[in-house]
C-alpha cells in the first residue's frame, strides 16, 4: 500500500509539472534569451527570441526593445502611434517626463509616481538617481536661484 501512495504521489507531481510548463508555454511567456521579452512577442516583431536584446533600440527612437515591449509598442516603428512623436519622447503615464528619460532614471514607465511619495516623476528630485527629471535635463548646471 505504500508504494502505491508513493507511485501516486509521483504521477500527480509529475502530472502537475507537466500542466504547468504547458500552460506557460501557451501563455507566450517563455523567453529563452532570458530578456524579458517573451520570445513570441520577439518574433512577432522580428526580433531575435535566441539573443538577449533588451537594451536595443532597432528603430533608433530613443527607447529600448525593453521599454517598446513594456509599453505595448513595436519596436520596429520609431513612432507607434503615428502621432509625429517618436516613442521615446512621448510621455506614457503623463507624468512630465519622457519615455526616454524615465528609461534611463529606471523608473516605471506606466506609473506617474513610481517611488509613491506623492510627487509625480517628472518633478521629483527622489526618483532612480534623477536621470529622468525634466527639470534637472532642462536646467542643467543652473543652480534653484537662477
């Protein structure tokens, strides 16, 4: 009776790994160069799904593969939406800084306050080492006073 339990525990263990690898793999999540892009969206945009190109940027806007993937964006069109902007100057959460520059800051690209101190990203002082503060790019090497 026990090496019945065993085999059984067994068999659904196995059965429950197997469930599982499929589902993900149905679910477009596998991402074989293990750079967070799902390889069916890489190749669905004619990107390699077997090299790590994250930090690419194919159409030159200004945002990595990375970031056109975060944003729902093709990463083979410098301007998506056709709007005469290209994806890394527009401004996603509307926060009062570019796509680009809260790339580059390392702060979320969908949420306008990304450390939640009240202070939308654009303006704040705070946020990921201040590459992506629109005041701090316009006004560099002015000091508050000027």
């Amino acid at each position: 009776m026990r090496k019945f339990k065993t085999l059984v525990t067994a068999v659904v263990a196995v059965a429950m790994l197997a469930f599982a690898g499929a589902a993900s793999a149905k679910g477009g999540h596998h991402d074989r160069d293990h750079d967070g892009m799902p390889d069916r969206w890489e190749q669905h945009h004619g990107l390699s799904a077997k090299k790590a190109n994250a930090r690419a940027d194919h159409e030159g806007d200004g945002l990595s593969d990375l970031g056109e993937y975060r944003l729902r964006l093709d990463p083979q069109d410098a301007d998506t939406d056709d709007d005469g902007v290209r994806d890394g100057a527009e401004d996603a959460d509307e926060d009062g800084a570019t796509n680009a520059q809260e790339e580059a800051a390392g702060t979320n690209l969908r949420d306008p306050d990304s450390d939640d101190d009240g202070v939308e990203d654009g303006a704040d002082d705070d946020d990921a080492g201040q590459a992506g503060d629109v005041e701090d790019a316009d006004h560099a090497g002015e000091s508050r006073g000027d």
